[in-house]
C-alpha cells in the first residue's frame, strides 16, 4: 500500500477538525448577536469568512485523495464513499467509513447552525429598522422651501435604505 489511503485518513481527520473549529465560530456568532456585541461580531463574520476558506482547501485536498486512493484501489474517480469504502482493506475501510460519517454529521450541524443564526440575525435587523422607524416618524421634520411653504420630510423607514 502506498501512502495514499493515510494521506485519505489524514485529510479526512483534518477535515473533520474544521468543521469542528467552524461550529465553535458559530457558537460565538450566536451568543454575540443574542448579547448585542456588534464591534466583536464584525470580527467574528470574518473569522467564518477565513474559516469558510479553509475548509474549501481541506475539502479540495480531500477530493484530490479521495481520487488518488480510488486510483490505487481500482474505484471510479468518481465514485462515491460508499463505493470507495467498499473496495478498501480492513480495517481501514472502517476507519474511512467512520471519518465520512462523522463529517457528514458535521456538515449537517454547521448547515443547522447557519441556518440558526441567518434566522437570529434577520431578527435583529428586522427589529433595528423597526426602532429606526420608530424613532425617526418621532422626530419627523418640517423643511421650509424657497417659495415659503413647508414640506415634510419623510423619514428613512427601512434600515437598507439609510445605509446606501
């Protein structure tokens, strides 16, 4: 055997710890917008940008494995884990099996979290723009035009509006 199916397991063990590092990221997502920390919540959104990234690497990486062990093997390039597993010498195929169920298991749980956290931050926004709303209908001016008559001045009633 050469060093392509450790290579597998390592990329898959490897991509398994991002998609755990990602969940850790959303965990702290959540609990800075349930505790209204905007200023740590910008840099958190960065910190799933990168993570995001990273994952994309170890996921290339993965498939790049996956081919070459399918090669090794005998297996379509294309074939699924299952297929691939199926063609592999125990107890590695187990190993293998276990580490795709587990990522799959995470995958599953980040999609949750980001879900969650999409819902919880429209929230938060739909709940601004109604104070915004609120507020800026309060203080609702009155502008004197050339011609001496007063106009109205509409307030901005929609948070994407004020923003550009």
């Amino acid at each position: 055997m050469n060093d392509s199916l450790p290579q597998l397991i390592t990329v898959l063990r490897e991509e398994l710890q991002q998609y755990g590092e990602m969940l850790a990221l959303l965990d702290r997502q959540q609990e800075l917008v349930i505790g209204r920390a905007a200023n740590e919540l910008l840099d958190n959104v960065a910190a799933i940008n990168a993570q995001t990234s990273v994952i994309q690497l170890v996921r290339r990486e993965r498939g790049a494995r996956q081919s070459d062990v399918a090669r090794q093997f005998h297996v379509a390039d294309d074939a699924s884990f299952a297929e691939l597993v199926a063609a592999l010498p125990e107890p590695h195929g187990l190993l293998v099996n276990a580490l795709v169920k587990e990522n799959n298991q995470c995958l599953h749980q980040v999609r949750q979290r980001v879900s969650q956290n999409h819902l919880l931050l429209t929230r938060s926004v739909d709940l601004t723009q109604r104070l915004l709303a609120t507020l800026l209908a309060a203080t609702e001016k009155t502008v004197y035009q050339g011609d001496g008559t007063v106009t109205p001045v509409t307030p901005v009633r929609r948070l994407c509006d004020a923003v550009g």
